[in-house]
C-alpha cells in the first residue's frame, strides 16, 4: 500500500466519516437524517479512511425512498468522479512540469 498512498482514490455514497463501508445510502435513508452525500478520498489500509479529497452534501428530501435517493447520490457521483479527476491530473501535471523547470 505504501507506494501507492494518495494515488488511488475512491468513491463513496455517504459523507464520512459517517456510514463508512457497506450499504451506506440505505442505512443513511434508515437513519433518519435530513443529508447525507459523497466522499471522494484516498485509499489506505483501512476502510474508508483515507484522507477526503472532496465531499458535497445531498439532502435527504420527504419525498425521497431509497431508489430515488440512490439516483441523485450516483449522479453527484459521476459529476464530482470527473472534476476531481481532471483537477487530480491537472495537479500531477503541474508538478510535474515544476519539477522538470517547464512553465
């Protein structure tokens, strides 16, 4: 794990700390909490520990069950997949150059 710390990242359904591991939306739906959200951090040896790289807030609205609740989490979680991917290569890229003396 050590040669890849802060290189692989993943993505996950809650706003952790809280609902760490498995099923997570359906027990933040269970739990009665008015938000939840997604996390995107750093893998370590643990689980979902890493550090957080991003986190957004959903709101858990009356209206939602479940599925619909699933469905808004997946779609913040291909929008902020992608951002933070590019911001992640933007950066490497940026070290990269620095290190190497190109502007």
């Amino acid at each position: 794990m050590n040669e890849y710390r802060n290189r692989i990242i993943n993505i996950h359904p809650s706003l952790l700390p809280k609902f760490s591991g498995l099923d997570a939306i359906q027990r933040a739906f269970d739990s009665g909490d008015t938000e939840t959200g997604v996390t995107i951090h750093y893998i370590d040896e643990n689980v979902d520990t890493g550090p957080i790289i991003c986190q957004k807030y959903i709101p858990i609205l009356k209206t939602d069950n479940v599925e619909t609740l699933e469905e808004r989490i997946h779609t913040k979680e291909h929008e902020m997949y992608i951002k933070v991917i590019l911001d992640l290569i933007k950066k490497e890229s940026e070290n990269v150059n620095f290190e190497k003396g190109i502007d």
